[in-house]
C-alpha cells in the first residue's frame, strides 16, 4: 500500500508546494505592484485558476500521509508521513484563516468603487505574508514526504 500512497502524497504535496512558490515568487510581488483599481481584478483571475485546483491536491497530499501513518509497515515512513500530515494541516489552517478570507473579501470589492479608506484596509501584505508561512508549511511536507520515501526505499 505505502508504493501507492507514497507518490500519492509527493504528487499532491509537489503541486500544492510549487503552486504555493508560484504564488510567492509571482504573483504576490506582481499584485503588491499593480495600482488599486487593477489589483482587485487580477487577484480575482489569479485566485480562479487556484481554486479549487489547490485544495484538492493539498487534501489528497493530506490523505494520503494520514493512510500511510495509518498502513505503513515501517515506522520510520509512518512518523515522517504524520509530520509531514501536520505541516499540511497547518497549512491548511493558515489557508482557511488567513488567506481565503482575504481573498473573500477581495471578491465581494466593486473595482471601480473601492472603501475611500484603502490604504488602511489594503489586504496585499497580510496576504503575502501569510502565503509565505503557507508555503514554507508545504514545502517543508514535500522534504518530509520526500524523506519518507527515502526510508520506504531504505526498508526494502
């Protein structure tokens, strides 16, 4: 089961990670740049083409290493696939709390009419920063997930 589950959950945690760097390395500096008026609708487009692509690899990558914990023979691939399930969950809690309700909130914004206080409610750096803790939670599964199958391959 563990040669199933394995490239499950480095497929899933590889796609979540680099869509995360992606957003990271791009998309944030390219929105913290972009005049007001533009930013509302391009986070928009950005936002549409991650979801709900990014969620259903990230709860895949996350099933797959709570199987693992749960079937894996070996004990070293089942802790490294249970510390690699709690840095996505983390993830996924810093996604649900931090990042989509900023993005909720962006969706409900008219572009042409924006709060005449927007330099105090500009959610573009909470929003990158809170995707840098996000992104160094999945980047950091994809190493333990990638070490896990090291000690799978180390085991045979």
């Amino acid at each position: 089961m563990s040669w199933i589950l394995l490239p499950i959950a480095l497929a899933g945690n590889g796609l979540v990670a680099g869509g995360m760097m992606i957003a990271f390395l791009g998309g944030a500096p390219l929105l913290l740049r972009l005049p007001k008026e533009q930013y509302v609708p391009v986070h928009r487009f950005l936002v549409s083409r991650f979801d709900p692509f990014m969620p259903v690899c990230l709860i895949t990558a996350l099933i797959a290493d709570l199987a693992l914990v749960a079937t894996a023979p070996e004990a070293p691939v089942r802790a490294l696939a249970g510390t690699a399930a709690a840095l996505l969950v983390a993830a996924i809690a810093v996604s649900l709390t931090k990042n989509v309700p900023i993005n909720r909130w962006v969706a409900a914004l008219d572009p042409d009419d924006l709060p005449p206080d927007w330099e105090s409610v500009d959610p573009r750096r909470r929003w990158r920063d809170w995707n840098a803790v996000r992104t160094g939670l999945a980047a950091a599964a994809l190493l333990i997930n990638s070490l896990a199958l090291s000690a799978a391959l180390a085991a045979l």
